[in-house]
C-alpha cells in the first residue's frame, strides 16, 4: 500500500481516509482512562456491530452532536422522546436496538462507575493494569470474560468481537500488526 508519507500502516487502515489515517496514527491502541472517553468508545463499538469502523468514525462528530457530546449523565436521562429524534437522525446509524442498548448501556457504564469509582477502574482490572499485546485476533479470553461480565449486568450490544474491538481502541489490548510504524512489544 502507499502511503504519501512512507509509513506503513496496519492493512485495515484506508490511506484514502484523513480522518482514519488520524485515527490509526493517533487514537488506536493508545491506553485510555478517562471514563467520558471510555464511555464514548464503548457507544461507538456497539453501533459498529454488522457494520465497518469505517462508517462510524466518518459519523464520529454527528454522533458527538446528536448523543449531546456523550455526557453520561444526559445519556442515561434519555426517555422515549429523545430516542425516537435519534431513530430519525440521518447522521448516526439509526437503529433503534443500537440506540436503546445505548441509553441502556450508559445506566449499566454509571452502576459500574459507581461500584469500581471509575469506569477505568472496572476496565483495567481485567488485565492488572497492563496492557496485553497480541494482534490477528478478533476475540479471546480476556475479551470473552469482559463481555459475559457486561452482558450479566445487563448491556447489550457487547458481544466478544465488539469488546475486543473496544480493548484495542482504548489501549487494553495492542495490536499495532507487524511492519506498522507504531508496532512495538512488550
């Protein structure tokens, strides 16, 4: 593939597309721990299930506008009003099992924060705080525990690939392929 600045990139990352360009470059892979950056991560995966990272990320900043910047506490406040307006929003994925699981989903993510002080807190724990490096996989057993642990408390939308992904975006999990500029190892 060729790149205009000769780097080598993971294979998924569409040279054509600036913002996933960025997006690879900048935000993959890159340990997060900040609950208002988890929670919008989390949201956006779960609207990625039967469809490409691709699409999401190009709808990132609509999402942004239209799930009032991912402020948990509006989120979970969402009633049946809001979640119709968002079923007609042309600028999201506007399926409605995806934007109630969201809704849902914040008020599961809350419950968390507050048993765990943090969402961060609950998330790093499956792994000690560490990050685990691995590429070439959609789904594994630390992926598998983390989504039968959501799905016990009730979210909906994160089956094992979708968390997978979600480790990978927020750093747990770094899978940077062989050749890619940002590969490194533990």
């Amino acid at each position: 593939m060729e790149w205009t600045d000769y780097k080598t990139r993971c294979f998924w990352a569409n040279p054509k597309n600036d913002l996933y360009i960025r997006y690879h470059d900048e935000e993959w892979g890159v340990p997060v721990h900040d609950d208002h950056r988890l929670f919008e991560m989390l949201v956006l995966e779960s609207f990625q299930a039967g469809l490409s990272w691709e699409c999401i990320l190009n709808k990132r900043e609509h999402f942004r506008k239209a799930f009032d910047n991912f402020d948990l506490e509006k989120v979970c406040g969402y009633d049946d009003l809001k979640i119709e307006a968002l079923c007609q929003d042309p600028g999201i994925v506007r399926n409605r099992r995806k934007i109630e699981a969201a809704v849902n989903n914040a008020r599961v993510f809350r419950s968390i924060q507050k048993e765990y002080q943090s969402f961060s807190n609950y998330l790093w724990h499956w792994t000690d705080e560490k990050i685990v490096y691995e590429t070439g996989l959609s789904s594994s057993p630390l992926s598998d525990a983390i989504s039968a642990d959501l799905k016990k408390r009730g979210m909906k939308f994160v089956g094992t690939t979708i968390i997978y992904a979600y480790l990978q975006a927020v750093g747990v999990i770094y899978s940077h392929e062989r050749g890619c500029f940002l590969e490194r190892l533990p």
